[in-house]
C-alpha cells in the first residue's frame, strides 16, 4: 500500500503542493508572460525614442524653413505726393478722349483755328487756345462748344489780338466744362405675361 501524507497545517494556495506537470504549466507560462512583458517594455521605449526623433526632426525642419523663408515685405505706404500722381494718372487715363474730341470736331468751322487743348481731370474741364477772326465768331464758337456734347458750358478766360500775325486775328483762352456722366438707366423688369393675367 502507498504511504498517504496528511498534513494537518493549513498552508496559503501558492504554497500548496502540485504535481509536477501542473508545476512546469505554471513556470512555463510564467516565463511567456515575462517574456511577454519584456517585449513591451522594449517596443514602447522604442517608440518612445522614434517619437522623441520625429520631434527633433520636426523642430529643426521648422526652423529650417523658417530660416529660409524670407520675412513678408513691409506695408505699402504711399505719401500724399504719391497718391496725388497716381490719382492724376487715372484720371489723365479716364478722360473721356474720343467724347471729347469728336465734341470739338462737331463745333468745327474755317472761322475759328483751335490751336491747344489739355484736360484737367480735377475739376472736369477741358482748358484751350484758339484764334478767330472776331469777338462775335468768338462768342458763336463758344457757345456752340458749350452745347455740344461732352461739355456742359464754354467760358473765356483770356483774350488777346495777336499783333504779329497780319491778319491780326484774335487769340483766346477758354474752358469748357465736361458733363456729368449719366448714371446708368436702370433696365426694366420683365414681367411674364401669366404673372400680368394673375394665372
């Protein structure tokens, strides 16, 4: 018969005795979970330092291109000077040329020689020179100048015989003032014609 062991001492459950096969079960999965756990602790100190290189790479890839990126050009600040000359451009460039001389072109006769025009966009005027052959043919040109289109009205500024010419016409200055441009008319609504019978 085989001897029995009995133990009357109550012993904690890991110091129990077992049977071999149970024990090396239990050293066996010990060391996989072990090795298991080493294993983590490697790859996240691994991904630890991949992170912390990503970071330095980023950082000095910022600084980097920001070294090289050139700093953003200053504000543009016009004087007054300066915006008074482009606004004159503008204007010189907005003046309505061809309205403009075709005005003259209608008033045109042989009595009257217009020797000089200049538009001053400021004020909206036109300022010229011309000779006639007297005061009346004078007042008959201005007029006619002052009712043609683009002008609003003609005004002499100045007038003088030239002496030097035999025919001694007599040379004036004048301003003719540009119209207002007309707003554009505003273009009717359609309405359809079951909207009008209120179908």
């Amino acid at each position: 018969m085989k001897p029995l062991r009995i133990d009357f001492v109550e012993r904690p459950p890991w110091c129990l005795p077992t049977s071999p096969r149970a024990r090396a079960t239990l050293i066996a999965l010990a060391t996989v979970l072990l090795l298991l756990g080493v294993a983590l602790a490697w790859t996240a100190l691994q991904l630890g330092r991949e992170l912390e290189e990503a970071s330095r790479a980023i950082a000095w890839t910022r600084q980097e291109l920001f070294a090289r990126t050139p700093p953003p050009p200053p504000p543009l600040v016009l004087s007054e000077r300066q915006l008074l000359a482009i606004n004159s451009a503008i204007g010189q460039l907005n003046t309505p040329w061809p309205a403009m001389l075709d005005g003259f072109e209608s008033v045109a006769t042989a009595d009257i020689a217009l020797l000089q025009i200049e538009p001053d966009n400021r004020r909206r005027l036109v300022k010229g020179v011309a000779e006639a052959r007297d005061h009346q043919r004078m007042l008959d040109y201005l007029a006619a100048l002052g009712s043609a289109a683009p002008f609003a009205r003609a005004v002499v500024t100045k007038q003088e015989i030239n002496e030097q010419d035999p025919n001694r016409p007599l040379r004036f200055a004048f301003e003719a003032l540009l119209a207002e441009p007309a707003a554009p008319a505003a273009t009717p609504a359609v309405i359809p014609a079951r909207a009008r019978d209120g179908q």
